[in-house]
C-alpha cells in the first residue's frame, strides 16, 4: 500500500472513530433525555391523578373520570391504579390489581419510585390524604421516543456513512497534496546516476522533512562525487606527478649502463637515482595526504615554510631539469615575515602544476614569478607569454578533467589547476585569474605573524 493510502486510510479510521464516538454520546444522552422526560410526564400523572381523585370529594368518580379523559391527553399503553392501605385497588372503574403488593410495599416505602418493565417504563409515588393513605402507579409505552430515536438512528448513520466517503476523499486529496514534494524528489532521484554525479535535487525553503531529506541526499551525493572524483583524482595526479622522475631515473640508468664508466661516475649516478627516489617518495608522500584531506580523515600536517626559499628552490629543479627561463622576483627580500603555514610538498606541487601549464600554454616563452605582500597577505603571481585564459572559460578551468590542451596540441588530464586550486583552498588561502591580465594567475596565502 502506497504511503498516501496509508495517510488517507489512517486518518479515515481517526476521524470516523472520533465521529462515531460523537454521534454514540449524543444518541445516548438524547435516549437518556428522553426517559428522564417520560418519567416526569409519567409523574406528573400520577399527581393530577391524586389531586382528581384524592382531593376532589365533591365530585363523582364517574365525572372525574370524563375530566381526566376530555383535558389529559392519554399515553401509548397508559395504566394507573390507585392502591389504599390495604393495597386494594380503589376510585379507578377497572378494579384489578396489576402490580403486585410488593411493588406497591416498595412505593410505600421509597415514597417515590420509577423504572423500567420491558419496553414500559412505570411511576409510582405515595400519596397521604385525609380520606387515608394510598399508593398511586401509573406505566405506559413511549412510542413517541422510540419513533424520535429510531429516525435519528437513520440520521446518524446516514450523517455517518456521508461523512466518511467526504473525510476518505479530502484525507486522500490531502494526503496527495503533502507528498507531492516526496514524488517529486523521487522522480529527480531517478535522475542520479555514475554518469551525472554532480546532479543535486531541488531543495525547497520549508524546514519539513522532505526538504532534510533532499538537504541529506545532496550531501550524499557530494560525497560520492569527492569519492569518485578522488579516485581518478589520484590516478591523474600519480601519472601527472610521478612520471617526470621516472623517466629520468630510467634515462640516467640506461646512460649510465650504455658503457663501462668509472667509480665516481656510477657513485653520481647513484645519488642522481637516489635523489629523484626521495623526491617520488615526497610527491606520493603529498598525494595521499591530499587524498586524505580530500575525504576529510586527518588534518594536514602543516609546518611555517618560507615562501622566497620554497620559490628559489623550485625555480632551481625547473632551470635543472627541463632548461626552461623561470624568472623569480622577489619584493621582500631581507623580509623574515614572508612565511606562511603550508605543506611544503603539497604547496610545491600547487605551484609547479600552475608553471607547468604556463609554460605549456606559451610554447615555452619565459615565465615570471613575482612575490609581493599585501596586508596579511602573501601573493605569488605567476605569469606567462600565452594567449591567456578566456574570461569564459575562467569559472571552469578550476574544474577536475576540465582541459584545453588537445586544442593546444599537448597532453593533459585537466588535473593540474584543479590539484592546485584545491591544495590552495586546504592551506585557507586563494587562487584566481587576474581581472588585468588573463595570462596571469594569482595565488594569496595568509601570514604568519611573528
């Protein structure tokens, strides 16, 4: 059964239930009201009856007897008997005796008395008079409450049964109403898949709990697009970053096995080897920790790095092994403010990928660095000879896999400035395009106040 059946079908059997309750109350209380009524009429009987035939001594009992039928309306089934001391029944023509002396001894006893004989309800009451004392009882059928609570019987369950259908269809109407933001987020759930996991359902401004549970859902597939993205993610990253001093070390160990060399020789060999191992282990050491910081299971392991020897050191590896002109110029030389907190491996790689695909970019024209402060902040800017970065294409090149170098006739994943972008963010600082200059890219870091 659908959860919009359930709701209707629920809230039916509470809202029917309740009006049941209601119309059993009221039809009880009518019937009671009824009774109670009728045993006063009956009462009222059976005093006038007194006053008649007790009190009037001048009057005949054959008169009294026209009096009491021409101005007292006669009940359905109407009986009354008048009983002296000796619980004979007396004044009335009809002389018998109808109920027993032990009802009669009761009424004595209790002065007043009323109940119930079947469909009969009867009231007797003791009566003192100067003529002696006597018991008057009287009984009769009220077909007039029966008739009154058989119709309102028929009119309750009518009320009833129309009520009900009315309550089914406007809880149904309701029900439907309330989950249409559930039906609609489960036809935008069928729309999620491997393909688009950047897809996010709407999210409406009410605070229920559709609107948690597409706010929960979003936040799920957040988390299954950094999982999916990270594990291509790291892919790229090990085949962008690792692949340089590979195929150096293989490069330095076929030339150095080309021929018989001397001692010194192999022993620089060795160290060349040695040194390009220990710099793979600091990019894979980097890598997994952006990994890790990408699912957010530890905090990176940040350390005060000064950023004028970190640029000095990179433009010595880039001038070292590829011979390209990397310019580095500093405007706070002398300066011993100009640390910031980073992962120096992490920071390295941000930049080297942000020179790499400057010089990608400009054909391998020069490439300058500048770094400058500015309030509490540091800025590296980097700039190249390149055509520059379309401004429409400036909210994307952030983007993981997004990449123009088929176009520019080179090879790339689209991973470079997205592991920049994103190392940048986890050290709490920026990284944009120049509003004045396209082919220049910016990155600001906060600094560390000595």
């Amino acid at each position: 059964m659908k959860i919009k059946d359930r709701i209707a079908l629920y809230f039916t059997l509470i809202s029917t239930s309740m009006l049941l309750a209601v119309l059993c109350v009221v039809y009880f209380t009518f019937m009671k009201f009824l009774q109670a009524d009728f045993f006063e009429r009956l009462t009222d009987r059976t005093m006038v009856t007194a006053k008649l035939y007790l009190e009037a001594d001048e009057i005949s009992r054959d008169a009294l007897s026209d009096v009491r039928h021409k101005y007292l309306q006669k009940l359905n089934g109407e009986v009354i008997r008048i009983y002296d001391d000796k619980n004979r029944a007396t004044f009335i023509g009809d002389s018998a005796q109808y109920w027993t002396k032990a009802t009669i001894n009761t009424v004595r006893k209790k002065k007043h008395l009323q109940y119930k004989d079947g469909e009969r309800q009867v009231v007797g009451i003791y009566y003192k008079d100067n003529q002696g004392d006597f018991v008057i009882l009287a009984s009769a059928t009220d077909q007039g409450t029966h008739n009154r609570l058989e119709k309102l019987l028929k009119i309750m369950l009518f009320t009833f049964v129309f009520i009900s259908i009315i309550v089914l269809l406007l809880s149904r109407w309701v029900a439907e109403k309330m989950l249409k933001p559930l039906k609609k987020f489960m036809e935008e759930v069928k729309k999620a898949g491997s393909k688009n996991l950047e897809f996010r359902v709407e999210e409406s401004q009410t605070k229920d709990e559709i609107n948690l549970i597409a706010k929960s859902f979003n936040h799920l597939m957040e988390e299954l697009e950094q999982a999916f993205i990270l594990q291509k993610t790291f892919v790229a990253n090990a085949s962008h970053e690792l692949r340089t001093p590979l195929t150096r070390m293989m490069i330095t160990a076929e030339l150095a096995l080309s021929k018989e060399r001397d001692t010194q020789a192999y022993q620089v060999v060795i160290q060349s080897i040695v040194d390009d191992t220990e710099n793979m282990e600091h990019i894979i050491t980097g890598l997994l920790a952006l990994a890790k910081m990408d699912l957010e299971l530890i905090e990176s392991q940040l350390s005060p790095i000064r950023l004028d020897e970190l640029l000095i050191k990179i433009q010595k590896e880039w001038k070292q092994h590829k011979n390209l002109d990397l310019e580095i110029i500093n405007y706070l030389k002398g300066d011993a403010a100009a640390v910031v907190s980073a992962n120096s491996v992490l920071l390295q790689i941000a930049i080297d990928n942000i020179i790499s695909n400057a010089f990608k970019f400009s054909d391998n024209k020069k490439v300058s660095c500048f770094l400058e402060k500015e309030a509490d902040l540091l800025l590296i800017k980097i700039i190249d000879q390149g055509p520059g970065i379309p401004r429409s294409e400036q909210e994307d090149v952030f983007k993981p896999f997004y990449t123009k170098s088929a176009e520019a006739g080179q090879k790339g994943e689209g991973m470079g400035l997205y592991m920049a972008n994103k190392i940048v963010h986890l050290l709490k600082g920026t990284i944009e395009i120049s509003a004045e200059q396209q082919s220049s890219l910016i990155i600001s870091l906060p600094l560390v106040k000595q």
